[in-house]
C-alpha cells in the first residue's frame, strides 16, 4: 500500500476495507482471498473477524519460523483458517521442518533457477503441500510451471490488479462508543438496534460484515433486518470491529495512528484477562477493563487532551477516573499495563500488590 511502510498497518487497513467497505463479495467473489500477515497479525486478536474458509493466511518470507509461530498456525487451522508459507525461494532446513504447520507453498519463481523447480516442487509434494508458483507473467512461465507439477498460479498473466471505486461516508466517533459501551453493557438487543439506526454507515459495515460471516445461521438466508444482522455477526465481532474503528477511519488508515491499534489491543486484552483473574465471578467488571484499555488511547487518535476526552465520554465514572488519574481497580490495572508495555517489571509486580497478594502471584504468568 502507497504510503504504509508497515506491515500490520498495511494487513488492517484491507482488513476494514474487504470486510467494511468493499464488502467481501466484491472483492473475492467466491474464491479465497490470499492475506499477507505479519507474526504480529497472525497472534492478534483481529484475525478473529476474518471468515476463516474465505482466507489463506501468508507467512511472510521474514518472518522468523519458530515453534510457537508453528502452534499459532497450528490452531488457527483447526478453526479453519488455510495457511500458505510466501515468497519461498529455497528450502532451508526451518522451512522444511515447518511445513507440517502449512497447508500452501509460494514458489517465488523468477527467482528460482528452472533445473532446481522440479526438485523442490517433488519434496513439496511429497509433504503433501499444494505448491503455487507465483508472480508468473508470461505464458511460457505459466506452461513450465505446470509441467514441474504447480497445482496454482498467481500472476500478472491471469489478471492485473484493478482498483475497487469506494465512496467515502463520513462515520462519527461518538456513534461507535455508543455501540461500543452498549455491547460492554451487555444491553439489549432493542437499545443495540436503535443505537445502530443513528449510524447508518456502521449499520451498512454490520450487514456487509453478516454477509462474510460463516456462522449458521448466515448460510442461505437474507440479511432483512439490523436485529438478523446482529445476530449472525455476534457481539464479540462488533465489539472486535467497534475497537477497530476507534483508532481509525475505516476508508483511511494512517501510519502514524494505526501502531496504537496494536498497543492498545495488547493493552485492552491484558486488562481483560488481568480482571478475570482478580474477580473471576464478575463479568461486568471484566468488561470495564476491557473497555478501559481500548478508550485509554483514543484520544491520541483524536488529537486532544486526555482528561477533556474523556470527561466528556458517555462512560461510568470508574472508568473516566481510571483513564484520567489512575484511580480504582481499573486505574491500578491500568498502571500495570503501562509499566509492563515500558519494560518496568519490577515496577508492575510492586503494583500488583495494592490489589492484593494472590493477584501479584499471578502476574508472571499474567505477563508471559
């Protein structure tokens, strides 16, 4: 992408756009749609929002092949994700011992000497890896690829990158916390809808995001209403899609804004699971550090002064004291989460303590 120079930022901003704006028919149609995904992406919590049979996930040809990136790969096929290993140009000893955890193989091909490409396609084979050969532009590529044995092409030869028209349309802030604090609450489906009806762009981003749902009630029946849409969607998707948003615009992606979308989904994930470990009964509160986490950054994508954003969020008072002065259960977890994003280790597990000592035994593993 012009402009993005990273690779999370590039993978979200089609993220939002295929699933929000586009649409996902428009772009795939009824094929799968091959995603570069850095190692960061991979072990997100936003893959969750991709339909997993419409995606081959890309291992991207940097990417450090370790055993945890393996086990990650691992699970992420089990809920039915494909996943390709990109721009292969030899096979090293780590990729060969990787390939277990891989469904497709990239061959890079003009950068593979042709007496070498029949010999890897064989041990690929024999792996029982479908082979792609990739960035094949003339016929004559086309026609040696088939005959080492490729199973898929890619190339400009089958078809040149078009460019999909989107109009933009303008998404406010306060419509999405609105959803965003009504799905913390756990309200009502009514209040939900009636929310939804006062942002018309976020309900247009709802349906397309029901239609590339692969949920069972999605299969074989029309969308007819918000209520139907949130239902196939889920609560868990739209407060995935809702946070996404916040730190974003979802036709336009800055590359200065868009690292806080990682930084603060690790910081929102951690609080969550922090407050499950300190009240394990009380699912609201739960929530609340969820949502602490996410907000505690918005208003850096916004531009403002934390304590006037905040102030005028239409949050609890727990909340808007957390983020504002570090106050409460929620502002000590979020200290916490602060200390341990800066490296300060020792400082996290000293305020651990204010909540008690079995909370501060936890944090070890808490951390890992």
């Amino acid at each position: 992408m012009a402009g993005i120079h990273d690779g999370f930022a590039c993978t979200t901003m089609v993220v939002k756009r295929v699933l929000g704006v586009v649409g996902i028919e428009s772009v795939l149609g009824d094929v799968e749609g091959f995603l570069n995904c850095t190692d960061e992406f991979l072990f997100s919590d936003l893959i969750n929002l991709l339909p997993a049979s419409r995606f081959v996930l890309e291992v991207l040809e940097d990417t450090e092949l370790t055993p945890e990136l393996g086990a990650r790969c691992d699970a992420l096929r089990q809920v039915g994700f494909r996943i390709a290993l990109d721009d292969v140009r030899e096979i090293t000893p780590a990729l060969s011992e990787f390939l277990t955890h891989v469904d497709i193989v990239k061959l890079d091909w003009p950068y593979i000497a042709m007496g070498e490409v029949a010999a890897m396609v064989v041990q690929l084979k024999r792996a029982g890896k479908l082979v792609l050969a990739e960035k094949v532009e003339q016929r004559t590529e086309h026609e040696a690829a088939m005959r080492a044995g490729c199973d898929l092409f890619q190339g400009f030869y089958f078809a040149k990158p078009q460019l999909l028209a989107v109009k933009r349309s303008h998404l406010s802030f306060g419509s999405v916390l609105r959803v965003l604090q009504l799905l913390t609450d756990e309200a009502s489906d009514a209040d939900l809808e009636q929310a939804l009806k006062n942002a018309p762009t976020l309900v247009v981003q709802l349906l397309r995001l029901a239609n590339s749902s692969t949920r069972p009630q999605a299969r074989g029946t029309p969308i007819t209403s918000i209520r139907q849409a949130l239902s196939v969607v889920g609560s868990r998707q739209l407060m995935r899609w809702c946070c996404l948003l916040l730190y974003g615009s979802a036709t336009s992606l800055s590359s200065e804004i868009d690292p806080l979308v990682r930084l603060v989904e690790r910081r929102a994930g951690f609080m969550e699971l922090a407050a499950q470990e300190l009240t394990p009964a009380d699912d609201r509160f739960r929530q609340a550090a969820y949502l602490s986490g996410m907000l505690s950054l918005a208003h850096v994508s916004q531009g403002v002064d934390v304590k006037a954003f905040v102030t005028d969020l239409p949050v609890g008072a727990t909340i808007q004291t957390a983020i504002i002065d570090h106050h409460g259960k929620l502002g000590n977890l979020l200290s916490i989460a602060e200390h341990l994003e800066a490296g300060r280790y020792d400082t996290a597990l000293e305020q651990s303590h204010a909540l008690g000592a079995a909370f501060a035994a936890k944090l070890p593993v808490l951390m890992s």
